[in-house]
C-alpha cells in the first residue's frame, strides 16, 4: 500500500478529514459542508455535540423500535410463562387463588420488560452502530487519537457523489481547520 | 502525533460552579485518566485502604467456607427468628446500592448536570453493593449450588418456581437490577475507555483500552444512537430502581407478620435506601477526592446538594417512623399495638432508639450550611447515617420475628462471631472492590465532564478562546437562554474568517 498522501483521486483514499478545536467550530463547518452539498460526511467528537446529527440530516429511527419491541417481547415473555408454568404445566391452587393470578404476576413481568428493553438498547446500539470493530479508515488520520480528548474532526468521504480530492480539500481548508489530512482507506 | 497545534489556555472557574479551577478539556482527560494510566499515582491510602478491604474479604472466604461446611446452624437464626443478619444485611447492602442508580438515572433524567462528577463512582458502588447484597440470599437458601433452581427453566423435576411468591419477584428483581447496572455502568465506560486507548502510552493498555472499547470512535451517527440509548436506560432505571426496593420491601409486607404488613413499606424504603446510599457516596467521596486531588471536580457544591439530599431522605424515613407509630394505635390491633411497645421497650428498645438517634436526629444537623460545608463531620454523619439504616432494618425483621403471634414460640436472636464475618467480610469485598476499581478504570465519567464543561462554557458566553463566537454579545442579547441551552441554538451567522484578524 502506499503511504503518505497521495494527491489523486484514487479508489484508496476513504476520505479528506478537517480537525477543529471546538464544538462551536465543528458544528459551523458540519452546517457549511451541508450547505455545500456534501452528503456522505461524518463527524468524530470527544463528547456528543447537541446539533451535530441534525446538521448531518442523520436520524436514527431504528434503534427506539428495536427497544420498544424488546422491551414489549419481555412484557409478553414474562406473562407467558408465568400463566403456562403455573396455569397449565404446574397448576397449583395456593389459598384458593385463580390460577391466572394476574396481579401477582406483574412483578416478574414488569422486571422481564426492563431486563430485555435494556438489552435491545445496549445492544441494538452496538449492532446498530457496527461495534465493536476495532480496525477503522478513520483512524489512519493524523492525529485522531484526539479525537478522544480536544479535537473536532469532520471527514467528507471518497463515496460523497460530489468529493474530488483537491475541491473537498480546498473547501475545507475555506472552513478555517486546524489542518486538513487526506486519509487512506 | 502530526502537528500539535496550539493549545488554548485553561479557562478560570470559579467557585459555585461543578467544575472549579483551571480546566479545558485535556485537563479534564489528564485528572482522571492519570488515575489509571499513571499507575504511580496511587499512594499509601490507597495500599491501606486497599490492604484493609483485603484482609476483611478473608474473613468472608473463612466464614462461607465454614458455612458451606457445616450450613446455616452456625449462625444465630432459629426457629423463631429465621430472618437474622443475611436478611438485614440484604436489604441494607442493596439499599446502599439504590443511590448510584438514583444519581446515575434518574439525576440524568431530570437534567441534573452535576451528577456527571460522581455518577460513575456511584454506578461502580451499585453494582458492588449489590454484589455483596446477592451473597446473602444465596447462601441463607441454605444450599447455594442448587440455587438455579430459583429461575424458571424446563426441568426434570417437573416443577417451576412460585410466581406469586414475593420472594421470587425479588429473585427477578435483584437479578434484572444488577443486569441493567452493569450494561449502563460500561455504555457509559465505551467512550472513556477509547480515551484511555488514545491516550495510553503502554502498549499493553492500549490493546487492553482498545478492545474494551469496542473500537469507539466517536462518530456523530454513533453518539446519536448512543445518547438515545443511555436515555433509554436512565428511564427504564428509574422505574427499576423504584420497583426493586419496593420488592424487597414487598418480601415484608406481603406477609402478616405484625411491623411488616403495612402500605406504607415499598416508600419508606426506597426512601430510605436512597438515604443510605448518599450516605455510602459521601463516605467514599470525601476521602477520594482528597486523595486524587479531584476538588476541582468533585466540588464543595457537590458535597453540599448531596448532604442535602440526606438531610431529606432523613425527614422522608422520619416521617415512616412516625407513621409507623401512629398507624400500629390507630389500626387498633392487639399485635400491632404490642409490636410497636415492644419496639420501643421490649428487649431490643435500645436499637429503636439507637435508630431514632442515628437517623432522626444526628442528620438533623446538616440544616447548618456550617455542617455541610464541614467534611469531617460530614464524614462522620455518613457513617451514623450508614448504622442508623442497618439499625432500621435490624429493628424491622428481627425485632418483629422475636416476639410474634404465639408468646410460646418467643426468642430472643443472638448473632454469632459468624454472622459478624460475613458482614465485616462483605465491607471488606466492597472496598476491595471499589478501590480495585479506582485503580483500572476512570472514577469520573470523562466524556460528561467535558459536555458539562461545553455547557459551562456555553453559559458562561465565552466560547473557546480561538472561537470568539460570542466575544461581541457577552451580556446582552443571549442572556435569555438558560445553562441548558443546546448549542445549536447559538448563532452561527458569524462567518468563520473571523478568526484570521
């Protein structure tokens, strides 16, 4: 593979990447990039930046139905065994009690729909975002283990109908960065 | 590392706010990260600390052992009293627990920003209380290897669990809680953890930090979905934490056991575990952030709205109290009536005065700002607060057990030199554990404290230094919005070639 920054347009390049110092900063130039037309962008923060998804028109409505169903199957799951174990696999009258004894039986349902909407959460937000994937493009920018600390990136990516190597770059570079690095794939 | 572009100077904080001192952001990453990165940070409070909590865990392993060896005999429970210390110890160690998914959840869903200082320490000192909490149980069920056989599962015994019993809701109930604290503590831990990836030197931490951290990256798109997630958890913990105490207390008063059949249980102990919790907090805080210099982050006003939230829980247990006194006379009922003069001057009436003392009028004192602004009464006060709630829950099951229905089947409980082990033994893993914690991972949430210091910022209308956003409007114009302000309401009209002046 060839290193260090190659200035054409070839398929190994995943996209040019602009570092800020300031969520102010990262959010004006995520708004400008939008205006300029750029579409395949994505921005890599420290902390989440309130505004930063709206200004890439990024909406997830996947993720609230993916809780909303787990949580609801731990609803019925919790109910559902508990009226056939003690209904129909093991009926046992206790004090003269109906055998479907709802009300008794809301505890455990009540938890088993905790339990599992807490599991589509977590993990529906990994699989969601593709984590864990510890091999990324976006890591070869220099300097992105800031990424986690004080810097701001916004990387407009090769797959954007409208990237052109020198064009992006320059449009970034208008945007005022800390500097500006095209990164390999 | 590239080009190290400038660094901006630290802004001033004053006093007052949740952050104090010189911070920025990389400040922010170095208080906390050095914690774990730098392991030579940690001094002789933490080896004795960490020696203590050690040398106590031992007495735990001894005392299980001897228990599994000859069973539960070698305790002080009898026939009479069968709820002995494993149950007061259950219900205070998982009450310990509540505060950090009440500070965690629910301070996180009314917007309480400055959680963000002590929420990951608490959700740590969650999960291992409730781990010492789970101990007891188990091992008071007698035979602890067959205890799967509390969860439902098809079986060759042809039997399932008893779902009306409260007893098994709290099997759910405590397994469901420890499940859903453990995913919110580590959601909470990815994007720390990437931090400590990105900053780490040693080439083994970095492996470690980097797989843990599931290869975060920070991305916009993730941080979306990750914020409705970790929303979504804070408002199914909240209902969680409410019902898992309401279920311990439903172990009680779902019985007719005079002193435990009442309505008022499920409040009055969520009430009161939130009370002891904060008190567990302010005992592990206070020498912490001393310790680890973290003064700046864990800030007086911290110490201060969290004295205050125990002062609270203290009126709402009081009230309990006073309820409980009124309600075993007004009910009318021979027991309830002998119960309640039995509390107060039985055998045991030392401890119910004892938790009147501990709990109704030691915490009375922190009306005085004077006391709250004092750590080492405070300190003190937290640990008066953490044995006034085991008192209560003494004064609950045991003091009810011993005189009941039958005057024949009356008995006085006595606990032996093992029950005492395995509570010392349990203090000794929970700091064993906590301070292990310290050790390997951030005790501050990093990512919070620097969206709250955004947030500061924000407020503060300063900007960042080579962003002067709002250099031109400092007191007019924006006052209108609160601290809250979302930062995409700022205006971003100013064209960004400002800066080149």
């Amino acid at each position: 593979m060839m290193h260090g920054h190659s200035l054409t347009s070839t398929p190994a390049i995943y996209a040019v990447v602009a570092e800020f110092s300031s969520d102010n900063e990262i959010l004006r130039a995520t708004k400008r990039a939008r205006e300029a037309g750029y579409k395949k962008m994505d921005c890599y923060t420290p902390f989440p930046v309130h505004g930063l998804a709206e200004a890439l028109e990024f909406e997830d409505k996947v993720l609230p139905w993916v809780m909303f169903i787990a949580a609801l199957t731990g609803t019925f799951v919790g109910f559902g065994m508990e009226i056939y174990a003690l209904a129909y696999d093991y009926p046992m009258n206790v004090g003269g009690r109906p055998l479907v004894s709802w009300p008794s039986f809301i505890p455990v349902a009540y938890e088993m729909t905790i339990l599992l909407c807490a599991f589509g959460a977590v993990f529906g937000m990994l699989g969601l975002n593709g984590l864990p994937r510890p091999y990324h493009s976006i890591f070869n920018t220099p300097g992105f283990d800031l990424a986690s600390q004080d810097r701001f990136f916004l990387a407009i990516e090769a797959t954007d109908p409208q990237f052109d190597v020198e064009r992006t770059e320059q449009f970034l570079e208008s945007l005022h960065p800390e500097r500006v690095s095209i990164v390999e794939k | 590392m590239g080009k190290l572009t400038k660094r901006e100077k630290p802004e001033i904080l004053p006093a007052g706010e949740f952050i104090e001192g010189a911070v920025d952001y990389r400040s922010l990453d170095n208080t906390i990260g050095t914690l774990v990165l730098n392991q030579g940070n940690h001094r002789w409070p933490w080896y004795a600390t960490f020696a203590i909590g050690f040398g106590l865990l031992q007495l735990l392993g001894l005392a299980i052992t001897w228990l599994l060896w000859r069973g539960v005999g070698i305790w002080g429970i009898n026939n009479s009293v069968a709820w002995g210390f494993d149950i007061v110890n259950f219900v205070w160690w998982i009450g310990i627990g509540h505060a950090g998914t009440l500070i965690s959840a629910v301070l996180l869903l009314v917007r309480q920003t400055w959680r963000n200082s002590i929420n990951r320490f608490a959700e740590a000192m969650t999960l291992f209380a409730v781990n010492c909490a789970g101990i007891f149980p188990l091992l008071h069920a007698g035979r602890p290897w067959v205890a799967y056989w509390m969860f439902p599962y098809p079986n060759i015994l042809g039997m399932w669990p008893q779902f009306r019993s409260p007893l098994l809701w709290d099997v759910f109930a405590v397994t469901t809680y420890i499940t859903v604290s453990a995913l919110f503590w580590f959601v909470g831990l990815i994007p720390d953890l990437a931090t400590l990836r990105d900053k780490s030197k040693n080439p083994i931490f970095k492996y470690i930090f980097g797989a843990a951290s599931l290869g975060w990256r920070g991305s916009a798109k993730h941080w979306h979905r990750y914020e409705t997630a970790y929303m979504t958890l804070a408002g199914i913990s909240t209902p969680l934490v409410l019902s898992v105490h309401t279920i311990v207390s439903f172990d009680f008063a779902v019985s007719v056991v005079p002193g435990w059949h009442a309505t008022i249980f499920p409040p009055y102990f969520v009430a009161g575990a939130v009370y002891a919790g904060f008190a567990m907090v302010l005992t592990l805080a206070i020498p912490l952030r001393k310790w680890y210099k973290l003064e700046g982050i864990i800030t007086m006003k911290h110490i201060d709205w969290m004295a205050k939230i125990m002062l609270a829980t203290s009126l709402v247990v009081l009230y309990g109290y006073v309820c409980e006194l009124f309600y075993a006379h007004y009910s009318g009922n021979t027991y309830e009536i002998f119960m309640i003069n039995n509390r107060m001057f039985g055998p045991y009436g030392w401890s119910y005065w004892a938790l009147i003392f501990c709990n109704g009028v030691v915490p009375q004192f922190l009306w005085s700002p004077k006391v709250r602004k004092n750590l080492l009464l405070l300190f003190v006060i937290s640990q008066v607060v953490s044995v006034g709630m085991w008192l209560e829950r003494f004064v609950i099951i045991v003091v009810s057990l011993t005189r009941l229905f039958l005057p024949s089947s009356w008995a006085m409980y006595y606990p032996t030199v093992w029950d005492w082990m395995m509570y010392i033994g349990t203090l000794g893993l929970f700091t064993f554990l906590m301070f292990g914690f310290v050790r390997v991972l951030p005790m501050v949430t990093i990512f919070e404290m620097k969206e709250l210091l955004s947030r500061i910022r924000h407020k503060r209308h300063l900007g960042l230094n080579n962003a002067p956003l709002h250099a031109g409007n400092g007191h007019n114009g924006h006052g209108g919005h609160g601290g809250e302000a979302p930062i995409h309401t700022e205006p971003l009209g100013r064209p960004a070639a400002d800066k080149e002046e």
